[in-house]
C-alpha cells in the first residue's frame, strides 16, 4: 500500500483527490481500494469531516459482509472493521457491534467466538485473537 499525501483541509481538495486517485491506481489500485482506504489520506479537520459525513448506504449488513482476508491478520482486520462502525448511522450500541462483529466472521472463528455474547467488543478481539494464534499452530 502506499504511503499518501495528507490532506488537512487546507489547499485544493480536488488536486488532493486526484494525487490520490492517481497514486493508488499506480500502485495497481482497483475501485473498492480507492473507496476503502480514502479516509486513510485524511487527517486533522478533513479526517473529521469525512467521519461525520452521512453515508446512506452503510448499515449492519454492510459490516457483517466485511470478511477478513487470508493474509490479513486479525487485529488489522478488527481495527478496519472497527473503523467502519463509526460510518453506521444511526451508531450501534456496543452489544449489537459485538453481535454483528461475530456474524462477520467465519465459521472457525465464529464457533470460537460465541462466548463474547452479551460482553464488550474489547473481549472478542481478545478471544478472536487467541483463536488466530490456536489456527496458526494447527497449520504449522
């Protein structure tokens, strides 16, 4: 992934935007990497705005549709899925993002997992990532 210019909310935002596009796409960049990782070039006030921005389309099936990678690590995934909640309007108790946080994952997760019911999203990273360390042994 590359590293991109920040935009603060200071300067042309429409040349930010195509330094940005233009950048990705270099890096062999497909559509849904310009969407995903846009906040990424944001920060202070513009990072902020962009948080606040109303998208109709996210909603909870968006998030539980949000699968881990192969490759990914589980806490890289937990930290993007996370992010992601704060795009759910209106925001979701922390209950229900543990609920919908487990209907994400896969089934050896899942089945792992099921024991966060009803407690705080910071036990299920913990469970999630035990879970990832004991798959890890079995493969190797």
């Amino acid at each position: 992934m590359p590293k991109f210019e920040k935009y603060d909310g200071h300067g042309n935002p429409v040349a930010h935007l195509k330094r940005y596009c233009n950048q990705l796409r270099g890096a062999g960049g497909k559509e849904e990497l310009l969407m995903a990782y846009f906040g990424e070039s944001l920060f202070e006030i513009a990072s902020e705005w962009y948080k606040d921005q109303e998208i109709t389309h996210w909603n909870v099936n968006s998030l539980s549709n949000l699968k881990k990678k192969t490759a990914e690590s589980f806490r890289k995934y937990v930290v993007k899925w996370h992010e992601q909640t704060a795009r759910v309007k209106p925001l979701m108790e922390e209950i229900e993002m543990v609920m919908v946080f487990l209907q994400a994952q896969e089934v050896d997760y899942f089945q792992n997992m099921m024991s966060v019911v009803g407690k705080p999203f910071a036990e299920a990273i913990k469970i999630g990532e035990m879970v990832e360390n004991c798959l890890k042994q079995v493969e190797s």
